[in-house]
C-alpha cells in the first residue's frame, strides 16, 4: 500500500492512505546504518506500508523526495535536520508590526526554500497596523525579485482571497516567528 506521512510521534507514523490514517513504525532496515538526516522517514514522505493489522503497518519503504525544507547540522546533532519534504511552497509569514517584521529571517527562509527545491511565498501580514507605504516598502525587494508577494490583513480583509488562490492545490509549510498571524491567516482561507 502507498501513503503519505502526515504526523511523526518518535518512532511512530501516523500515514494517510486513501483517506484513512494508519499507525505504523518504521522498518527497523531503514533505520539501520550511517545517517546524513535527522529521521530515515518524514512528514510529507510516500511511502510503502505492509499492513498488520487493521489500520495499523510498517512502513517499508520511502519514495525518492521531491523537495524538503531543513535545516543544517546544529549542536551534537551531526546530520542535516529534515522538517517536512514533498512539498510545492514555503510560505513566509511575517508581520508588518507587533511584532516588528524580521528582515534576515525572510531572507534566510528563501535559501532554505530554493536549496529545498521549493517556490519561496513571501506574506506580510497585519498591514492593517501600519501605512500603504511601508508595506510597499518591506515588500518591494522581494517583488522585485519576482517572488510572490501577498500584503495581507486577516482582520480587515486585505488581499485574503489572492493570498488562497496561492494556496490552492498546493503543498505548503508555513513557517513565521510567533505572534505573526500564521493561525489567523489559515482560519481566515480555511474557516
């Protein structure tokens, strides 16, 4: 059987297929050797499962990744740090104020998504807080860049319904410091 891993709980999987959620562990030869990644399976990953019982496998084998959003070895951690894989975008969430936007954690985000293989979504939110022209400011270099760039305000309405048109049959890791509207944001597409 083929599914996708949605959820991973230390050594447990829980994997969509057709629908249903399976728990599954992972096949212990998977595990097994020298990693250069923090998991041999991870969320976004297709894999192949052998059922056990019902609603229950082991996964026995992972499908060559399209894209991954990771992060570098850190600390005693010798391995890349692998978060999500298979997916279309990385949307970057900051807000226009409270809290101030964070010009290097954009910036940093689009390496990561290019290195991963994935189309970088720029999303200043909460421009309700500021004026027309600082918006415009903070998302001009990144326009300019021709990236996709979505001035929002999830309370007033701004540019919601561009914004899920960009969402829209796409596979997406939001990422954005906290307090940024990341929740709102998704509620506000996605009541």
């Amino acid at each position: 059987m083929r599914g996708r891993v949605i959820r991973i709980s230390g050594l447990q999987c829980l994997v969509e297929v057709e629908g249903d959620h399976w728990q599954c562990e992972i096949r212990g030869r998977l595990k097994a050797g020298i990693r250069k990644t923090n998991s041999p399976v991870v969320t976004g990953d297709w894999v192949d499962l052998v059922p056990t019982e019902e609603r229950k496998g082991i996964i026995e084998a992972v499908h060559p990744r399209t894209s991954k959003f990771s992060r570098g070895a850190s600390g005693s951690r010798p391995f890349e740090q692998i978060l999500s894989v298979n997916m279309d975008q990385l949307v970057v969430v900051v807000s226009a104020r409270q809290p101030s936007p964070r010009i290097g954690f954009i910036d940093r985000a689009i390496v990561m998504a290019i290195k991963g293989n994935l189309q970088p979504v720029i999303c200043i939110n909460k421009v309700d807080l500021v004026s027309d022209s600082l918006a415009n400011e903070l998302a001009a270099p990144y326009a300019a860049l021709d990236y996709p760039v979505f001035c929002t305000s999830a309370i007033r309405g701004d540019e919601m319904g561009e914004f899920k048109r960009a969402m829209l049959n796409r596979v997406s890791a939001v990422v954005g410091q906290s307090g940024v509207g990341k929740s709102t944001l998704l509620n506000g597409i996605e009541p």
